[in-house]
C-alpha cells in the first residue's frame, strides 16, 4: 500500500547577495549583503529528519541568492537524497554544467530571455527533467504573448509566474487550449508539444501544504513573500 503524506513537499532556502540581481526578483526588498547560504548544517539535518516520513519531495530553492552560489550545496544534496527526491530550482545558468544531475527528478531553470546555446544545450540533453520557470514582466512578455519564447526554449514544460508585484494575466493563454488539469489550482495549458502552467503566488499558496527552511535557520510554513507582500 502507497504510504500517504500530509506536506506536498519542503524547502531548503538560499539567502545572502545574487550577482544575477533580477529586478522584479520577490528577495530583492529583503536581500542582505552577506554570502550565500543555506541554514546550518544542523539545522538542515534536524528539518530533513522532523519531516522525512512526512513529505518525499525536497525542494532546494532561493529566498534572496541562489542555491547554486552556495559552497556546500553538493554536501546538502547528498545528505537529502537518501529520504528525499530532490527538485532543483536555479536560475544560474552557468553552473549547470557542473552539477550532477541524477541528483535531481525535477531541474526548475529560471530563464526570463532566450536561450544561450550550452542552455540550450542542457535542457535537449535533459527534457524529462528540465522545467523553465519564467516570471511575466514588461521585459519579456513580448516575446511570451507572441509565443516565440515557447518556440525557441526546447523544453517541454514550463510554468510562467505573474509577477507578484504587478500579477496581470498573460495575454498569450488565449492562443493556448486548456489540458483539463490542474497543479495546486493553476491552470496547465498546451502549445504544440509543450505544457505550460500559468502560476498566481496567492492563489497557489491557498492550496499548498509546505514547509520552508530559511536561511536564518527559522521553519516557516508559507515561503516569505506570502507574509512580506500580504498577497
């Protein structure tokens, strides 16, 4: 019998300074100049522990830097992948090609422009697992609601995040059919081969049952931006 849990999953954060420094980032108004980290090994061990038997899904994330950046991201990722399936979320492109990545059953990029070649690259030699994560802004939502975006990123998978400051709608879901299906309340849509979920923070944040290990070593139920913006 399939054991049920009561968290849909649980989150290690990043903090300290991002040198990527996207403007509509949500960390920005909480950023700190210090270096990238995670909570302490500890910590990080005694949260994997507390929630093992309730959750198999660990999400290794940022609040205000990216995991990536963080000196003892390898040693957290083998030290969680003996209880836990692990789903990266970066936006560092640079560094994918130094991590392993049957470490991970989900790669969340996060790409807000087209492409350079050896992402490209990463995501066609890794499609199963790739998802590109893009936030819906005046800086790109040209190239999203004529769709050229989805055409020239070969993933098959993407979520497309309003932006938490300015949550207007994508315009291009017009073009796009509905798949019937739902993840935590979001809409998934098709376009060719490729699904695309269209993500509203406070809407979501309704339905999902999860915990977050921040930076300063505190355990919070929501991710921050659900108390910092009172969306």
């Amino acid at each position: 019998m399939r054991k049920r849990y009561d968290h849909d999953y649980i989150s290690i954060l990043a903090g300290g300074v991002c040198p990527i420094g996207c403007k509509f980032c949500v960390g920005n108004s909480i950023r700190k100049k210090e270096k990238p980290h995670f909570a302490s090994m500890e910590k990080i061990k005694i949260f994997l522990e507390l929630f093992k038997d309730r959750t198999r899904s660990l999400s290794i994330s940022g609040s205000t830097s990216d995991p990536l950046f963080v000196d003892n991201f390898q040693e957290v990722v083998e030290i969680a992948k003996k209880d836990f399936k692990i789903a990266l979320h970066t936006c560092a492109k640079d560094k994918l090609r130094y991590i392993n990545t049957k470490s991970f059953y989900r790669i969340c990029i996060s790409l807000h422009e087209y492409p350079d070649e050896k992402t490209i690259d990463f995501i066609k030699k890794n499609k199963s697992k790739v998802r590109i994560s893009t936030v819906y802004h005046n800086g790109n939502k040209k190239i999203l609601d004529d769709l050229s975006f989805f055409d020239k990123v070969p993933a098959i998978s993407f979520t497309i995040r309003k932006n938490i400051f300015n949550p207007v709608t994508p315009k291009f879901i017009k073009k796009l059919k509905r798949t019937g299906r739902k993840i935590f309340n979001q809409q998934e849509y098709m376009y060719k081969d490729k699904k695309i979920v269209v993500w509203d923070f406070a809407d979501a944040n309704k339905y999902i049952n999860a915990r977050y290990l921040w930076p300063d070593g505190n355990i919070r139920r929501q991710c921050y931006w659900y108390n910092l913006h009172k969306i």
